[in-house]
C-alpha cells in the first residue's frame, strides 16, 4: 500500500514539476474589422470559439478600423492595417474586412474553409513559426497596439453607459405613467 501511495506522490511531483509550455500565450491573431461587417462577425465568432475550448490558445487582437458608416474609427488602427497591407504586396485602396493576421501568414475576408486559420494558430503554437509581423510593423511605425485596443474598449463603454442610461429612461416613464395611472 505504502508503494502505491509513493509511487501516487511521485507521479504528482513530476507532473507539477514539468515546466508548462506557454508558447500559446505569445500567439497573437490580430483581427482588423468593421462595426457590422457579417464576415468579421463569423471570424470573430469563430475565434471565441476556438478560445473557448483552449482559453491559452492564442491573445486575440481584434482592431475595429472602421465603423457602421464605413468611416475610420480609430487613425492608429486604420494606419497600422495600411502598413500591413502594403507589407503583404496587397491593394490599399480598396480596404476589405476582415483582415486576419497570424504569424506571418494573412487573409482577407472569412475563408470558406476555416482550417488554415487554425492551422497558422497551431504552427505559431509548435514553435515551427515564430513571426509576429503586425507588432514588428507597429514597432516600426511607432504604433501602440495596447493604446489602439484601450481606445476601442474605452469607447464601447460608453456606448454600454448610453445604452443604460435610455434604458433607465425608458423604465422610469413606464413608471411613471404607471403612477398617474393609477391616480
């Protein structure tokens, strides 16, 4: 009995000894968008999903460079997707969402087949690749990302706060309606 409680305790040793791989967590898959574009949607939605089943698979970088009106949301997100763009030989003028950037490797648009997204994903995540060509072009252009993906969070805060406060508006009429109804 006193083998088996050993040999139990040795196999936990080992296990919380084994240093962790944590490759995963400098995999970043950076997503360019637009406010309501249906194929950022499904790319969007995709990810999530594949963070959901493995939340260190990678750090999803999602930058919403235009808005609903098509109009730039924020110029360091709309300057950075230039660069990249023009790092892949690719058109600038006529600007597609969603540009998806892993590694090295980059798409525009939500592929048919989503498996070489996942592929690029788990090449980065084995070491075969270690390339992060959005941030090298950030650092280039002197691009904070971190400031980019703050600035967009901070604004849909605010639209979270509107959206509250008409809510709060709308049921305290209801209310009051209510209240000189019943008088």
């Amino acid at each position: 009995m006193k083998k088996i409680y050993l040999a139990l305790v040795a196999v936990l040793l080992l296990i919380l000894l084994i240093p962790k791989v944590e490759a995963a967590k400098d995999t970043k898959v950076y997503l360019f968008s637009r406010d309501g574009c249906s194929a950022c949607i499904n790319a969007l939605d995709y990810f999530n999903g594949l963070l959901k089943n493995d939340k260190d698979l990678f750090d999803l970088v999602e930058i919403e460079v235009f808005d609903k009106n098509v109009q730039v949301a924020t110029e360091e997100g709309y300057k950075l997707m230039l660069k990249v763009l023009e790092h892949y030989d690719e058109d600038t003028e006529k600007l597609y969402t969603p540009l998806i950037v892993i590694g090295d490797y980059h798409n525009i648009g939500f592929p048919k087949d989503p498996t070489e997204l996942k592929n690029a994903i788990d090449e980065l995540n084995s070491g075969e690749e270690d390339a992060d060509t959005v941030s090298d072009i950030a650092k280039e252009e002197k691009i904070d990302i971190e400031a980019i993906r703050k600035s967009i969070a901070k604004e849909n805060t605010y639209d979270a706060i509107i959206i509250i406060g008409i809510f709060v508006v709308l049921i305290g009429g209801f209310a009051g309606l209510i209240i000189l109804g019943k008088k």
